[in-house]
C-alpha cells in the first residue's frame, strides 16, 4: 500500500498506519481512534435503613451513620 492523502489536500503522502496529518493535524482517512474506557464503578453494600425493625441492621446502620459524620471510633489501648 502506498501512502495516504491528507483530507484537507497538503499534497504529502503521509505513512501507512498514521492517525493524523504530520502537517496540519487533521485525522487520516481510514484510522480509528480508541473511545475512552469508563472507570468501573464502585461497588457498595447494600443500603442499611437506620429504622429497620431488625435490632441488629438498626444498630450497623447507626453505626455506619455516626463513622461517616464523625470518623472512626478511637479505642482505648490495655
């Protein structure tokens, strides 16, 4: 295969695989250009209601609660 033409017509036969013109930067005819890759999403647990009637989801959904306002819980060392 022989060079490719620029689309705007510079008249310089540009290299085979190229993605853009070498003189004024316009995209070649036949080239592809990779589309961003969206970041995989966090994945959370599952949403805890604070006003559950099951004691023990009620407690780890206050807890999660206060560590997010305020931090983690500091202990005393023995």
């Amino acid at each position: 295969m022989s060079g490719i033409k620029c689309i705007h017509g510079c008249g310089k036969s540009k290299k085979a695989g190229a993605a853009f013109c070498t003189s004024c930067g316009a995209a070649l005819p036949g080239t592809v250009i990779k589309a961003h890759v969206p970041d995989t999403p966090t994945v959370v647990g599952p949403v805890l209601d604070p006003y559950s009637s099951d004691p023990a989801e009620r407690e780890l959904a206050q807890d999660l609660i206060y560590k997010a306002a305020l931090g983690p819980t500091v202990t005393k060392g023995r």
